[in-house]
C-alpha cells in the first residue's frame, strides 16, 4: 500500500517537476554561441565594407569633379 502511495505521488509531481524546469531559460551551448559571434562578425564585415565603399565611390566622384574643373579651368586659360 505505501508503495502504491508512493509511486502514485511520484507520478503527480513528475509533470510538476518538468514543467517547472522548462521555464528556465537554458545558456546556448558552445556551438550557438559560436554559430551567433560568427553571425555578429559577419554582420560587422558587411557593414565596414560597405562602409569602405561608399566612401571610396565620394572619394572618386569628387576626383573626376576635381579633375573636370581643373581641365576647364585649364581649357579656358588656354582659350583666352
């Protein structure tokens, strides 16, 4: 009879027991937490360079426009 007790509380406090243990937020394991600062990575190399060439395409943008100037300027010197 104290068995039949016994395994029938085990049985009601078995559900209890997990779902009180599924609330817990559980630490990602090694390989997420390497999948995830990968990711970060990834996502910081995609912005630096797109960050590089944005500015690479000013630099060159104001170049020719340096350029042209100077040329017209040079052509009208010549024209004058």
């Amino acid at each position: 009879m104290t068995l039949v007790r016994f395994l029938a509380c085990l049985a009601l406090s078995l559900p209890l027991a997990l779902a009180a243990g599924a609330d817990e937020v559980q630490k990602p394991n090694k390989i997420e937490r390497a999948a995830n600062r990968t990711a970060k990575g990834v996502e910081r190399t995609v912005k630096r360079t797109g960050n590089w060439a944005e500015r690479t395409g000013n630099r060159a943008g104001k170049a020719a426009e340096r350029t042209v100037d100077k040329t017209e300027n040079w052509v009208k010197k010549k024209l004058e």
